[in-house]
C-alpha cells in the first residue's frame, strides 16, 4: 500500500514539474497594490497553496465554533431539547 502511495506522488511530481516546464512564459497580475508577473505554473502552485491553507483555516473554525458550543450545551446541563420536563 505504501508503495502505491510512494509511485502516486512520484507520478504527480514529474507531472507538476513537466507542466511548469511546458507553462514557462510570464502572466501578469494585477492585484490593486502590487503588480506581479509569475510563471504560468508557479502561479497555479501559488494559488492552489493558498486555497488549500484557507480551506483548511475554514474547516478548522467551523469545527471549533461546533465543538465550542458542544462543550458549552454539555457544561450547562444538556441541551434545552433534552433538560425540557416531559408532557
């Protein structure tokens, strides 16, 4: 199974690093305060690194927020749904 895994990023690498080749010529980019130009795939590894940490800083929030209010339900007794008296 690790073998698999190993041969896999092999096979993404080379075919990251064949594409950069291939995509060497400069793109500009305008950001509003900074002009930049980049290689076509350092930019695309540029952008796809940054989507992929503000992914992740998203998901790591959203789950905080929820276990937050997980621990607080449980220190306050329970939720309202399960401390309500039955009919």
């Amino acid at each position: 199974m690790r073998l698999i895994v190993i041969l896999f990023l092999l096979l993404f690498a080379v075919a990251g690093v064949v594409f950069g080749a291939l995509n060497a010529d400069l793109v500009p980019f305008d950001l509003g305060f900074a002009r930049l130009a980049l290689p076509k795939g350092g930019a695309m590894l540029a952008f796809l690194l940054v989507g992929w940490v503000l992914g992740g800083f998203t998901a790591w929030v959203g789950t905080s927020f929820a276990q937050q209010r997980k621990r607080r339900r449980a220190l306050r007794g329970g939720s309202k749904v399960a401390s309500a008296k039955p009919a």
